[in-house]
C-alpha cells in the first residue's frame, strides 16, 4: 500500500494540495509488533517470493471470520488502535482523510465523525475493494462525508 499511498499523495500534490502520507505500520504513532511481524513476513516471504496463493489463502480465512472490526463508537468504545489514529489526526488537523488500506477503514469513518466529521475518502487499490471484509449490512458506514473510489464499475469491484 506504500506505493498506493505514495501515487495518490503525488497527484494530490500535483493539483496543489498539501498532504502528508502515514504508514499505519512503521510511524512512530503507530508501533505495533505484531502488525510489524506480519508486515515483514507479507514482504518478506508471500510478496518477495510472489506466494500469491498463498495470501488469497489468508485473505479468504480473514473473510470467513468476519469484519475485523465490530463498530466501536465513541465515548463508551475506544481501542489503543483508535487512540493512534484519532492523535496523528489531531496532531496534523487535516480538512479532509484520504486511505488507500481497506482494514481499517471502519475506525477511521469512527474518529473522523468523533474529529467533527471530517470528510474521508477511500481510493480502493485493487479490483475487489474487499469492502465485505469491512462491512456487512448491519455494520454498513451511514457517514454522508464518506465516499470510495473503485477501480472498476464490475460487480467484482463492489461487492
């Protein structure tokens, strides 16, 4: 995703906005050895050796289980998770949320309406946006200042 999040930065800065990229698994803000460890081991191993079938395994066996994420709103539900993002939003005060990693989209809807709803945009970087691996019909983001970009107007793409 850091090549997704450095193409969308470039165009961004290209049509004279300013925008800073945060990598969720290495800033400072955001250290967690266990997304580190799986982080090393996707780039590692499944990508550097193209064990594609290997992460459409993975991929299918998180689907299986559900989203990753159960809504968890503010105040009476905050995770550490949620913490990091909701301070590197604080800290940098933007006017608008730009993602390009699909897992974490549900948090990051969550704080950005807790920030003063704050608009958000997701720019899915592969054919399946995987958006059932996110929501599900009682989990489906009802957030007007949301919107998605898919790559492709297929059904593949938008389930």
């Amino acid at each position: 995703h850091k090549s997704a999040a450095s193409a969308v930065q470039g165009y961004l800065n290209s049509a004279g906005f300013e925008s800073e990229t945060i990598d969720t698994t290495y800033d400072p803000g955001f250290e967690d050895p266990g997304r580190q460890a799986y982080a090393t081991v996707f780039n590692d191993v499944i990508m550097k050796n193209q064990l594609y079938g290997a992460q459409n395994w993975i991929m299918d066996l998180q689907s299986r289980s559900g989203p990753r994420y159960a809504p968890c709103s503010s105040p009476k539900c905050n995770t550490a998770r949620k913490h990091q993002f909701r301070s590197a939003v604080l800290r940098r005060r933007p006017s608008l949320l730009v993602t390009v990693y699909y897992m974490e989209l549900l948090p990051i809807l969550e704080i950005a309406k807790d920030l003063g709803n704050l608009a958000v945009i997701h720019i899915a970087t592969d054919m399946d946006t995987r958006m059932g691996d996110i929501f599900t019909p009682s989990t489906f983001p009802v957030y007007p200042r949301f919107l998605a970009g898919i790559p492709f107007d297929v059904d593949q793409s938008i389930a």
